[in-house]
C-alpha cells in the first residue's frame, strides 16, 4: 500500500510538492490471544478510555516548525520505505479503546466518550458517529474518523504462556483404582502407552464420569510433547460440534498436568472395521458423513486435525461418531515462533498421512480430506488406497508414482462412480482434490453426472500387473514372429 501511494504520488503533478501527495495515516489494533498490538504511523491516534481520561497509546508523526505550524514527519506513502511503530501490550477484560483521526480527537474528551457509550450501549456505532457530531459541534472542520472497541472477553489459556504452564504443573504419577486425584476418583485404565495414560473417573463434585488423560512419565523431559499435550483441552474448549470429543470443563486450580473430556462409552471406528469388514455403501456414507461433519468443525476454526485414522474415531451406543485426540491438531497462529526442529516432523499416523506431508509441504483442509478418504475406502474394502507406499514417500517423484487401487478391485459389487468420488478426493495432489470436506461429502452422497458418466477405468489402472503382463505377452509373441520370419527367409 505504502509503495502504491508513493508510486501515484510521483506520477501525478504533487510530485514537486508531496504536501498534496497521495498521503495517509494508519493506525491498526489487532487483538490476538490475551495481547493487544498496536501498528501505527502518522497522526491518527488509539487511546484507552479511563474513566476521567483517554491514555494515548501511540505517538504523533508530526515535525513542528513553531506552535501554529507543522507537518507530517512519517505516513503511508510520504517515500518508497516507510517506519511502522509497532507496540504489544497485555489486554484487559472490559477496557474499552478509541481509534481516531486529528479532526475528531482533536474535539472531544473522556466524558463525551462516556456520554456517546452511555446512549447508545447497544450500538457502537451510533456511537461513534455521536462522537463525530460532537466533534462538529465543538468546530471540529476537517474529515474524521472514529471508532470504538471494548474487550468483552480473553481465552482462558494464552497460547504464549503455555510454557510458563508446562512449568508450574507437575507430571501425574500412575494411578490406581480408588486412587484420588484433583477431585477425581479413579475408576480403572483405559488405555497406556509410552506417550500417556488414559484412565475412567468419577468427578467428586458432579458425580459425572469422565476421562482423564495424563502424560506418561518418560515424557516428562520432552517438551515439545508436553507443549501439545496441553493444547488439546485448548482445542477442545474451541470447537463446538457432536461429532467431536468434547472437554470437561471445571474451574478447580490444577497442580498436575492433565485433560479432561467426556466419557463415550462405545467402541473405536477400528473396532468397527473388525466386525463390519464388508459393509454396505449406505452405512460408510452415513459413518463417513459424520466424520467429515466433525472435521468441517476443525476448519472453520482454521484448524487441522492431522491425525485422523481409526483409533481416533470413537461410535457411541447410539451410533454418533466423535473425534478424538487433539495432539497433532494445528491452528493458525499456533506454531509463531517454535523453534523446536521437530516441529516440522509428520503429526499424522502414516498410513492415513496425506502425501504432501512428506515432501515437507505444508498441511491443508485438502490433507485432512486425504485422510478421510482413506478411512472411507479401508472400511469399503479393509485396504489402503495405495497400499504401503504412500507411507514410503519422500520426494515428489514418488508422490508422482504413487498408483490408485480402485476400489472395485476388491468390491466389484460397488457402483463404478464410486471410484471416480475416491480417486478424486484421494490424488496425490492436494490442487486436485474436492475443495472442502463438504463438497466431498455431497459427492459421496449425491454423484454428479459426470460421475454417472463414469468412462471405464483403463487397464493400467485397473489392474497395473495384468496390464504390463498383457503388454509382455504381446511383444513376446512379435519377437517370436520376427525370429521365425527370419528362419524362413523371409
């Protein structure tokens, strides 16, 4: 922008005098976590309302020649280059802040402030043009510009002070059953593993049972594990969706490291598979479906859930599926400043890992479709789309020779557009994917007609080894003819 209105500037006639320049001042505040950054240059201004004043929070650009004459030092588009004074400060519940140009704040107090938000409560922006008309009222001449923010509410948890979290929290011991713990009795294990330890629970002052997870104790010096660990109840806080696992939420003070969630009681879509292994197109959709509900959750969040694979899908008794475990689940924002190598290391299982993963591209709504294609064509047929070698990728030109089973192979009794829906959603490709889980999803369920149009898959797709045995048997019988014309003479 800076670079544009200095370009216009100096292919116009103010180029001899930049005082009549394409020139303007900026100011921005960006809320972000439990912090406020303030980015600004020239003479508009942000103040923090107090009750009897406004705080300026930023500093005018502007050069003064005596008491009645000055000019703007620094703006957008005064030079190629420009100098933004950048300013972080910590947020507060219920502080209300004012961003205005010279010729309102110039004309108007704390008190009017007040008197704008007191009659117009639930319209700020009525508010903020009583504030402009005051401003006129008390000779205010020049254009102006106001606008007003109040913080009504912050995340419980700073993302930046997860460290600092991490530190005042002490690693659970190993529980028994009976065992108290943070106002939780102990039922039995649910589940153990190198990483954490999964345990049933009763809570003290609801009676309502829950799952506890807590970190395992070898893990206690890794952490950037325990950093991801403690994102998962953030995460869970942040989604809102009955197909996803939802946080118990209480406001006990903790002195150990752990997650609550909910308790389902039923069975893993891995189980699921074991007793299901041929069923019919109707349920997978309707399973997959879910599924694909819960993941769209993730995404309007700017979320990736980038571990989705059977054992992270529960089925409760009533058959509503639910996301699990939000250990590998990125958000926009979340990773600023990680300097931690393996940060970059594949979240995923790797057998559900979209191919792009591999070749250190980075992940997207696309990659966690991969992997819910994956899922969809394992409980179709009990295989892998690729077998074992999208697993095995490390370069682009594996991605390119990575082969499509159809799914037909295995289930020749599945309708042929099925395939087509699979194929697309499963490219190696993420460009070439559906667009978005939903589109997905509606394709699965209502197949377009190019789909129903579905030309016959080649042979070489089809059945690669038949194909190249095909091919082999052909040129065998050429050479022989060739030889035996040769014999002859001929």
């Amino acid at each position: 922008t800076n670079a544009w209105l200095h370009a216009q500037t100096m292919r116009s006639h103010a180029r001899f005098d930049k005082d009549r320049g394409y020139v303007c001042t900026f100011s921005a505040l960006i809320l972000k976590g439990r912090d406020i950054h303030l980015l600004h240059v020239g003479d508009s201004r942000i103040y923090r309302v107090h009750a009897q004043s406004l705080e300026p929070l930023t500093q005018d650009h502007r050069v003064h020649l005596s008491s009645v004459e000055s000019f703007l030092g620094r703006a957008l588009g005064t030079g190629p280059n420009v100098e933004i004074d950048y300013t972080t400060l910590p947020a507060d519940v219920g502080a209300i802040y004012l961003l205005a140009t010279d010729g309102a704040y110039l004309h108007i107090d704390a008190a009017a402030v007040h008197q704008a938000l007191a009659l117009h409560a639930d319209d700020w922006d009525r508010a903020a043009q009583a504030l402009v008309d005051t401003a006129q009222a008390r000779g205010a001449d020049d254009d102006m510009t106001v606008q007003l923010l109040r913080v009504d509410a912050l995340p419980e948890v700073p993302l930046r002070d997860l460290q600092t979290l991490r530190a005042d929290l002490a690693i659970a011991p190993l529980l028994a059953p009976n065992a108290r713990f943070e106002g939780y009795r102990i039922v039995r294990e649910l589940h153990a593993s190198a990483r954490s330890h999964v345990y049933l629970a009763v809570d003290d002052a609801t009676a309502q049972q829950v799952v506890l997870k807590t970190p395992s104790i070898e893990m206690a010096s890794d952490a950037l594990h325990l950093d991801r660990f403690l994102l998962e109840e953030w995460v869970a806080r942040r989604i809102h969706s009955p197909h996803v696992l939802r946080p118990h939420v209480h406001e006990r003070p903790r002195t150990h490291m752990y997650v609550p969630m909910e308790f389902v009681e039923g069975h893993t879509l891995a189980q699921w598979m074991i007793d299901h292994p041929s069923p019919d197109l109707d349920t997978v959709r309707g399973l997959i479906a879910q599924v694909g509900k819960g993941l769209h959750a993730f995404h309007v969040k700017e979320m990736l859930h980038q571990d989705l694979r059977p054992d992270n899908v529960m089925i409760d008794r009533q058959g509503t599926i639910r996301i699990i475990d939000f250990g590998a689940t990125r958000a926009a924002g979340l990773e600023e400043g990680s300097q931690d190598p393996r940060a970059d290391a594949i979240a995923g299982t790797l057998q559900y890992t979209a191919p792009e993963y591999f070749v250190g591209q980075e992940g997207s709504a696309q990659s966690d479709l991969f992997s819910l294609a994956v899922l969809a064509y394992q409980m179709l047929t009990a295989q892998l789309p690729y077998g074992l070698h999208a697993a095995r990728v490390r370069s682009v030109a594996d991605i390119k020779g990575l082969r499509y089973v159809p799914v037909r192979h295995f289930r020749p009794d599945l309708p042929q557009w099925l395939d087509s829906v699979l194929q697309k959603a499963l490219n190696p490709d993420p460009a070439r994917r559906q667009e978005a889980v939903s589109e997905f999803l509606f394709d699965l369920h209502s197949p377009g007609r190019a789909f129903h149009q579905h030309q016959a898959v080649p042979l070489v797709q089809r059945s690669p080894v038949v194909f190249w045995q095909t091919i082999s048997w052909v040129l065998g019988l050429v050479v022989l003819a060739m030889l035996g014309a040769r014999a002859l003479g001929w």
